[in-house]
C-alpha cells in the first residue's frame, strides 16, 4: 500500500496540539481521509500500515494511537 507523506516543520516549538492547528490547512489539503502525526525527532518503526488497516475496520470509533518513547542517550561507539 502507497500513500504520500509530506514534512510539515515548525519554526519554533508549537507543540502538538499547536502544530495540528498551525498546518490544519496543509493536513486537510486534498480532503485525506486519514493522517498520522509523528514527531521528527523520533527514530522509530512504527506499523503505519497495520494501524491504517485496523483503524479501517474500526470506523465508528474515534481513535487515537498514542505511543511513548524513552529518551536513551545514543552509544557513539561499542566495546
């Protein structure tokens, strides 16, 4: 499965809820019926796919997936 995805980048730090409303224009540009919100200074491997096909089969419901990370620092070198 195909779908676009486009970066939308804050200037200043809106959070969440402010860069929903901030890019509302760009996110309902072309009427999607779907979108995903992630943060772009997460490195993860989220199943977009499979979160897509559920919320499918789950219409009459509202969803939100909501995911946290903890912060680790990065190992710059293994010994």
């Amino acid at each position: 499965m195909l779908f676009p995805i486009r970066y939308l980048q804050e200037f200043e730090p809106l959070g969440t809820a402010g860069g929903l409303y901030h890019f509302r224009d760009q996110i309902r540009c072309g009427n999607p019926d779907y979108f995903f919100v992630l943060n772009g200074d997460v490195c993860a491997d989220f199943p977009l796919i499979e979160m897509l096909e559920f919320h499918k089969t789950h219409r009459e419901k509202q969803q939100a997936i909501v995911m946290a990370t903890e912060a680790r620092p990065f190992p710059l070198s293994q010994k």
